[in-house]
C-alpha cells in the first residue's frame, strides 16, 4: 500500500471513529422521548457554572471534530419550518384565544339556541388547535411572542371596546353582535392561513392552516344563517 493511499485509508477510519463517539456521546447525553416532552424549558440562571451536556461533532474531510452544547444541536427529525410560520403560530395564538373568549359568553347571554351550538361548536375546535400551536412553539424552544406586538392590528381581531360590548349585551342583541364579530374573526383567520399557505414550510402548520380556512368558511355560512334575514 502506497503512502499516499495509507493516509487516505487512516484519515477515512479516523472520520468514522469521530462519528461513532459523536453518536455514543449524543445517545447517552439526550434524554428520552417521554423526559424530553414533559421537561420545561428552562433557561439557565445567569452566572449559573454548571455546563451542559457537550457533543462532539464530526468536522468536514480535512478539519477536526469540534465540541459543542448540545443545546445549539437542532434535534433530529424536527420539520424544518422559517419565519412566517413562526409569525402565523404567534399571531393565531392570540387569536384563537379571544374566539375562545367570546364562545365562553354564548351560555349565559345568548337567546338563540342555535348561537349557543355554534359558540360549543368554535370552542370544541379552536381550543385544541390552540393546544398544537403552543406545543409547536415549545418544540422548538420559542416564546409565544416575540417583542411588542400590536395583536389589534391583526385581520379579524376585535377591540377591547368591541369586547365589552360583547360581554355587556344579552339575548338577541348579543346573538347579533356575536355572529357578526365572528364572522369578522373568522374571515381574518382565513386571510392568515391563506397567506401561510403561499410562504410557510412547516408542513404542521400547512395542515394546520389549511384545515383552519376550510373549516372556518364553513361556520362562516352557519353563522350568516342565524342573522335575520
């Protein structure tokens, strides 16, 4: 065997040990699938001295193996996803929450029953969407908002006036504010999930977003049916 092709054998077995310990050290330091769910994402206490687990990882041919936390290596298997889902997930936060808020009034103030099925209908629906959209972010290690964000400035979102008009109303003037509002709710999140659907990654929240714009333009037309006609 050639000198030439000696070093080139070594340098192919040396790629291949570095992989093998990055791995091992990966394995042994990651925690299972059912810790790594439940734990809370905590982020260390300043000046705090006690490091977290490293990694080493494997250099490209030629450079050596470097060490790093292993909180600054992405997770495998984790969708790729860019920052218009991360918009889309931190605006829909807010938003389904004040639909939620507005559903919860419909028992106590509403006159029409058919209002009523409507308010159980959207809550059943968005409340665990919410649920996905707040693990998403999690996942990924983000906070639900990003800076200050003017959530009145969002298709659909109400005012707070409008919401205390909403919650000081009763019987059929409640009926017509709630099914008008919601209509205009509704058709902000469709304007929302439409406008992920041509920029976003994530193929979640493209399943998400998608079923969010059907199933909303469907209660759209339910709603516009309560209105006297």
């Amino acid at each position: 065997m050639t000198g030439e092709r000696r070093h080139a054998v070594m340098a192919v077995i040396s790629m291949v040990v570095l992989i093998a310990i990055g791995a091992a050290v990966w394995s042994a330091n990651r925690p299972s699938v059912k810790d790594d769910a439940a734990a809370p994402q905590v982020s260390p206490a300043p000046g705090d001295a006690t490091p977290g687990p490293s990694v080493i990882v494997p250099g490209r041919p030629g450079e050596e193996a470097s060490v790093r936390p292993a909180e600054e290596i992405r997770r495998p298997g984790l969708p790729a996803y860019n920052a218009m889902d991360v918009e889309y997930v931190r605006m829909m936060i807010p938003h389904h929450t004040q639909a939620l808020r507005m559903s919860a009034l419909a028992p106590e103030r509403a006159a029409d029953a058919k209002v009523r099925a409507m308010a159980e209908r959207i809550h059943a629906s968005q409340a665990p969407e919410l649920g996905v959209l707040r693990a998403w972010l999690t996942e990924r290690g983000l906070a639900e908002a990003a800076g200050d964000h003017d959530h009145g400035t969002m298709p659909g979102m109400q005012s707070d006036t409008a919401m205390e008009r909403l919650a000081d109303a009763r019987g059929a003037e409640f009926d017509r504010l709630f099914v008008e509002m919601m209509v205009e709710h509704h058709e902000g999140a469709i304007e929302m999930s439409t406008n992920l659907l041509k920029v976003g990654r994530d193929l979640t929240m493209e399943e998400l977003a998608t079923g969010i714009a059907a199933e909303q333009a469907v209660e759209i037309n339910r709603l516009r049916a309560l209105l006297p006609q």
